[in-house]
C-alpha cells in the first residue's frame, strides 16, 4: 500500500506510526503541502477533499482521514496472528477508542493542530494572531480532559494503548509548537513518554 502524506503533520503521523507499530509494508509519497501538492487535479481525482494523509491500497481503492485509515490498519483482517492489537475485542471498550477519537478529531485537533500550523507552518503571522488566539482556550479545554482522565490511568482505554492513544498522541506531544504550556499537564508529560518508549516508534525527525 502507498501513504501519501507530510511526516510533520500530526494526522500523517498517526498513520506512519501504526504502519511501523503493526508490521505492515508500505510506500511513503511525500507531499509537500505548503507547495499545495494536495490541490492539484491529480491529487484531487484522489482525495477530492484536498488533504493528506491519503491511503492508497494496491487494488487501487483510497481511504482518506487520519483516523478512518489507522482503524482500517488495525482492523483485524489485514493482521499476523501475533501483531501488536490496536483495538479492543470488547464492543464497548472499542466504542471507547472510538469516543477518544471523535473527541481527537472535533475538540483537539482542530485548536492544537491549527495553533501548530499557525506558529509551525505559516511562521505565526500577524495577520493570524486573532485565529491563533482564539484557538488557545479550546485547545487547554481539551488538553485539560485529557490530563484529568490519565490522573488514573496509564493508557486512554482500559489500561492498554490502543488508537485512542495514537490519535491523541499525534498533535498532543507537538502541542508545544502551537505555543501550548505543557508543564501545566504532568500526567499528559508522563502518558507522552510511555507511547514513545513503545516498541517500533519512530518519532517525527527519525
Ligand atoms: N480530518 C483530517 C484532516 C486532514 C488535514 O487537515 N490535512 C492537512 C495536513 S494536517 C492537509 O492536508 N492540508 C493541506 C491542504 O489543506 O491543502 C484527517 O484527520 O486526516
């Protein structure tokens, strides 16, 4: 399979850990998407949503959204007897992954990535100080969920890592880059470290 995507982005990040994490081979396309590589024709008769990272399986079929593909990686199909699990066997336990995820995708990721990008990507304009600002509160209310839930616990769901963990993971241990305090979240400081002690992670810069 092919992964079109930019590594410093959290959401093509996400896939290129649970590829590596799950033992799965695959083509890494880099896109560039400051050069607007996702919007070329091309690129839109693929993704017409413009946006990586981009799944291309080999019978020619496309996935996109970060965490529709990492739930298609793990689905239990496509996996060795003896890969690592990513989603719990359990119907409630995945619906919590899957909370986690939704929660990553409407209350997180849409602050903290986008405060990221602001400062990261576009080199934190003055022109997109109001956008920064704005994004600043909601991005500590999540962050503040998260680090109340890991009081008691090591992993998001059940004591085991599974997506919800790599989907909050992603822009969380960049987070700092958005100009988010993470000192303020000690608990969130010692889940990050526990994911990237974990067999076959690979940060952003390896
Ligand atoms: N919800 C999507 C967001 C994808 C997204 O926003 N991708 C950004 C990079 S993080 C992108 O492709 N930006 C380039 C563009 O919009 O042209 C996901 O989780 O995959």
């Amino acid at each position: 399979m092919k992964v079109y995507g930019d590594i410093y982005s959290g959401n093509c990040f996400k896939v290129r850990l649970v590829l590596d994490q799950l033992g799965i081979a695959y083509e890494w396309l880099a896109i560039d998407i400051m050069q607007s590589q996702t919007r070329t024709p091309e690129f839109l008769k693929k993704n017409p949503n413009g946006r990586v990272p981009l799944l291309e399986l080999d019978d020619g079929r496309f996935l996109a959204e970060s965490d529709a593909i990492i739930f298609y990686l793990a689905s239990a199909k496509l996996l060795k007897a003896n890969s690592l699990s990513l989603l719990p066997e359990d119907e409630f336990l995945r619906a919590q992954v899957l909370q986690w995820m939704f929660f990553e995708q409407y209350s997180h990721e849409p602050n903290v990535a986008v405060a990221r990008y602001i400062k990261r990507y576009l080199g934190n304009p003055a022109s997109e100080q109001a956008r920064l600002n704005s994004k600043m509160p909601p991005g500590y209310k999540a962050l503040d969920v998260m680090e109340q839930h890991l009081n008691s616990r090591t992993f998001f769901v059940n004591e085991t890592y599974s997506l919800a963990d790599v989907a909050l993971y992603a822009y969380t241990h960049v987070a700092h880059e958005g100009g988010f305090e993470m000192q303020r979240y000690p608990h969130i400081q010692r889940w990050l470290a526990r994911v990237a002690q974990l067999p076959n992670y690979r940060g952003m810069d390896e």
